[in-house]
C-alpha cells in the first residue's frame, strides 16, 4: 500500500462525509423513499466509501469492492430507469475499470438506453448506441468502456467514428488528445499511452478535468488514474509519476468474491413503493423527489 501525504483537513472531512452517509442510511427505510429516490446519492455514498477505505484505512480489497457497488448502481440506473449515464458519467465508468470485475464489466457494455429529442418541432425516439454511431458525445464513454472490455474491433470502429465525425467539430477538438491515447490502446503502444497519462495528469489537465469535484481533485487525478487502470487491463504496464495515480491500484487482481448489496437495498426499498403515501406530508415528498438537485455528500464545507 502507498504511503499516501492527504493533508488533515481532506482527511476530516472524508471522514465527515463517510458519518453523514452513514447517518443518511438509517433514514432509507422511511415510506417516503423508493430505490429511484435514492440509487443517485447511493452511487456516492460507495464511491465515497471506496476512498476512504483506499486512503484512510489501506484496504485494497474493500476499496475495489466500494467500486463494485458504484458500477453496480449504474448498471440498475441505466435498467430500471434509462439513466443517460453516458453521456456525461465518464467516472462511473472509470469506476467499473478500478473493480476489476470482468463479469460486471463485461455486463457495464452491454448496457443500452433509449434518448428522447426534438429536432425541428418533432419528438424522436433512439439511443445511446445509435448516438454512438452518430459520432455525439457519448462515443466517448464508449470508448472507454471498449477498451476496459478488450472489445477491440468495437474500439477500432469507434475511433473511426470519432475520427471521420466528431474531431470535425470545432466544438469536439478536446477529444483530439483522448482519441490519441485510445489508438494506443489499439496499437499496443505503451509509450504513447504513458506520454498521455502523464500529459492529462499534470497541473494544468487535472485542473481543468477536476474543477467540478470539490473535495477529490486535491487528492486523484481523474481521468488519468482510470486511464492508467485501462492501459494495465490492456497488458501495457505503465507507470505514472503523478502522486494523484495510485500505482497499487492498477495491477489486475479480482477479489475472490464479489458481493452485491445493492439487492438487498433494492427489495427493501421496492417495499416502499407498495406503501400508501397519501398520509406523508407532501413536503417530504417533495424533498425525497428532489434529492439529485441537492449534492448533499459532495459539498465541501
């Protein structure tokens, strides 16, 4: 295990946030809750979970477990309730690589949802496979998750894609870097997948591509760590020099067994929608309806 410098502060309040969830899943049973209530702020509490077992307690195999849990979530978000994950989810998908799950990542690409739009007053019915074909944003998380899944013919048409259709959008030339690291994936090509892991970790990328994040960016890089784990599960063993790329975490090594609690969370909160609510004021219902807009358990204080 690294021996990993997390300043006091970002320590504490890791370890605040763990508390609250904690606190917050005493509640879950609560009639006024269902699972698609809380599969949202679910998917953080595991994630928050996984860095917390991983920089606080030193356990490798929880943390991978804690990212099990997160891909687990995604995957009945996207099932149950056609969740357009991808297209904007490109940690969730990182996640799902850190498990190293072959069977859940295996399962993360078969994954499908149906996209709803309007072009020129009329609704159209697709998909995010179909947008994929398109060259629209999402290709991108479908990159990836080709490349986690060893899918290299589907890798192969994919960069095709970006190559004849997104890169010739002005609005798209981020992807340009991205795409480069992907072809040397494809090509089997370890020093230019480490030249790019190093360039999206260095000062000016991490802050760029993390500026969202409030609390993590201080202590991983993303997309590189995740980038990084892809390079390994495609046999090209780099080594990062970022201290925000945790080596011990890319060698493959599943965890002999797996476990799923989200079944369990899913048939106690399926209860919940059995239950007659017309006697539970309606402000909690209404505050249970709108848990997505408030991130509680992302909010640095």
């Amino acid at each position: 295990m690294e021996q990993i410098d997390l300043s006091k502060d970002y320590k504490k309040r890791l370890l605040e946030i763990y508390n609250e969830d904690e606190e917050q899943q005493k509640k879950w049973l609560d009639p006024k809750y269902s699972f698609k209530d809380r599969a949202y702020p679910l998917f953080f509490v595991y994630e928050n979970k996984a860095w917390v077992e991983y920089l606080i307690n030193s356990n490798i195999s929880k943390t991978k477990q804690n990212f099990n849990n997160c891909a687990l979530i995604d995957c009945e978000r996207i099932e149950r309730f056609n969740v357009r994950l991808f297209d904007y989810g490109r940690t969730h998908v990182l996640y799902c690589a850190l498990s190293d799950n072959r069977e859940l990542i295996n399962r993360y690409s078969q994954l499908n949802y149906e996209i709803k739009y309007i072009s020129r007053g009329k609704e159209y019915i697709t998909s995010y496979r179909d947008f994929v074909e398109q060259g629209e944003d999402c290709i991108y998380c479908d990159l990836m998750i080709k490349a986690m899944n060893r899918d290299m013919d589907g890798l192969a048409h994919n960069l095709r894609i970006v190559e004849d259709i997104t890169l010739k959008k002005k609005s798209r030339q981020w992807m340009q870097p991205d795409y480069e690291f992907f072809k040397a994936i494809l090509n089997k090509d370890k020093d230019k997948a480490f030249k790019f892991v190093e360039f999206i970790s260095s000062i000016k990328q991490h802050n760029s591509r993390n500026r969202e994040d409030i609390l993590k960016k201080h202590f991983v890089s993303q997309p590189g760590m995740g980038f990084a784990k892809i390079a390994w599960i495609n046999e090209l063993e780099i080594e990062p020099t970022s201290d925000k790329i945790f080596k011990d975490l890319l060698p493959i090594k599943p965890l002999k067994i797996y476990e799923n609690p989200i079944e369990e969370i899913i048939q106690k909160l399926e209860r919940n929608d059995k239950i007659d609510k017309k006697n539970i004021p309606e402000q909690s219902l209404q505050k249970s309806n709108n848990l997505d807009k408030q991130p509680w358990w992302r909010i640095w204080k």
